[in-house]
C-alpha cells in the first residue's frame, strides 16, 4: 500500500463537546519544556526523542500499524468498526501514519483513535513535523485550529480538554475520528472505551516509568477485552511480565531497522 499517494490534506471538522466531568490536574502540567534538534522535538522533561527522524514514518507504521497486525484487521471485514488507543499523542505522527493507510483503503471500516496528552506540544513544534516529513499528508491549519482551541480552553479549565474531531472517507463516507484528551495518563485513561488496538507510545520505561506502571497498565488491561492487540517499541523485561500477568499474551519481534527487539501482545 502506497501511504504516499494521499496528496490533498484531510479535510476535518471538529465536534462540539461540553466540558467533561473529569478530575482536576496540575496546572504545571502545561509547561512543556522541547528542544529542536535537526527537525526532532526532543523533551527535556524525559530525555528522550518523539520520533526519529531516519525512517520516523515507517518506523511508526512497523511498530504500531504492522504490529498490531491493523492491515489485515482493516480489510478482512470481521468488525465493522474498531478502536485505537495511544498512550502520548505528542507531534501526531501515529495518527497520521494510521490515518493514510486508513485513506488509501477502498471500503475501511470507521476508525476511533483516542490518544491522551499530558504535555501537549506548542503548534510550532508540532508544525516540525511537517518539515520532517515533507511531502506526507500531515498538520493542517484547520488541525491546528482545532487542536489550539482545546489548549487553550484547557489552560483555561483543566476540565476543558477534549480535542474531537472527525473526517470522511472519500470513497465509502466512512468516518476517521480522533478524540484527543489533555491530561496526566492516571486521568485519562478512565475515560477511553474497550479499547481493539493499543499503541503505548510513552517515552522509554526507564525514562518515564509512570507510563508504564502498574497502574497504568492495569488501566490498559480494563479497557481491553478478549483479542484486544498492543504494540510498542520497547521490550523491556519487567514490562513483558507485568502485561502477562495481567492475561496479555505477549510476543518478542524484531524491532524497526536496527533496533533488536520489540513487543506485540493480544489479550486472552
Ligand atoms: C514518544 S512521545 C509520543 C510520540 C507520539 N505518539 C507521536 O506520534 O509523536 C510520548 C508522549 O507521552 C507524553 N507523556 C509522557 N508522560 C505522560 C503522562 N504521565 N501523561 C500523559 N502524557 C504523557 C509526552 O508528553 C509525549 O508526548
């Protein structure tokens, strides 16, 4: 599938949402400390990349799409409707990357891809991501209108944080919605649905060990039913056996280009 044929910006139209009845948080949460280097925000919160810039897009369409197993789920027409989980939405690159292979498909089902943020990014960096990733169909300004919109209400009232918006397939009018929420990942998550595809896409564990806690990933599995797949970058030992414990079979794989390994996992 040629992800580079989707020339013309997606055309989005966001959904009006009342503020959500969701615990307060810490204003501080708003302070996003980002570095630039050659193009790649790096946080200096964490330490750690947002994507890489070799191979950034594949490597996203490897370890969530691909690992997931999204391609054959999209075209083998057993559900009529599935649902994508991310953990840190951050410049948006999954979304993307899921959402042109999504386009590119003749008849897809409807996809709801729910991501949470805790520290979203300013517009200027998340506009980086175009200049990386030249030629891909990426931010637009109606995008991030939208998506400033919401920030800004959320500065405003940290229950303010919902960021939802949808668009249209062109040839079967089936939907594409994302439903962004503003807020720590301990917040968040109570409020995603079950949940067919999981991305966990929260920095290194090492680096960030919140987004992988037990907590966390108790949270993952109660949103999760039997057959629900995750995928991520990491392969970390005591990461593998907590979500095994909590009744996902979990599968090394080879990671994207040199990086070893990485994991797969399905809930039984
Ligand atoms: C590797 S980046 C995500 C990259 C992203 N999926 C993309 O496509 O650009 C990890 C994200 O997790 C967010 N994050 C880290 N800790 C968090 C927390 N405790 N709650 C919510 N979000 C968090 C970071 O701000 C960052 O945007």
């Amino acid at each position: 599938m040629d992800l580079d044929s989707v020339s013309q910006p997606f055309a989005f139209c966001d959904i009006g949402l009342s503020a959500s009845p969701i615990s307060f948080m810490d204003q501080n949460r708003n302070q996003t400390e980002i570095e630039l280097k050659e193009g790649v925000p790096i946080s200096l919160i964490f330490g750690d990349v947002y994507f890489s810039k070799e191979g950034g897009w594949e490597e996203s369409k490897y370890v969530f799409l691909e690992g997931n197993r999204i391609p054959d789920f999209l075209t083998s027409g057993s559900k009529n409707h599935y649902k994508i989980g991310e953990l840190g939405f951050g410049t948006g690159l999954n979304f993307f990357v899921t959402l042109a292979f999504w386009y590119n498909l003749p008849n897809p089902p409807p996809i709801h891809f729910y991501s949470l943020e805790g520290f979203p990014l300013p517009i200027e960096i998340l506009q980086s991501l175009n200049l990386s990733f030249p030629g891909k169909p990426l931010w637009t300004e109606n995008l991030l209108k939208g998506y400033q919109k919401t920030f800004d209400q959320w500065i405003k009232n940290p229950l303010d944080r919902i960021w939802k918006t949808e668009t249209l397939h062109p040839l079967s009018q089936s939907k594409f919605t994302l439903e962004v929420l503003f807020g720590d990942v301990s917040e968040c998550l109570d409020y995603f649905p079950s949940i067919d595809f999981w991305y966990l896409d929260g920095f290194s564990p090492k680096k960030n060990p919140m987004m992988w806690s037990e907590e966390t990933l108790s949270k993952i599995k109660t949103h999760s039913q039997v057959g629900t797949r995750l995928a991520t970058f990491t392969a970390a030992g005591f990461i593998r056996r907590t979500l095994e414990g909590l009744g996902f079979m979990i599968q090394k794989q080879k990671g994207f280009g040199k990086k070893r390994e990485m994991i797969t996992g399905v809930f039984l």
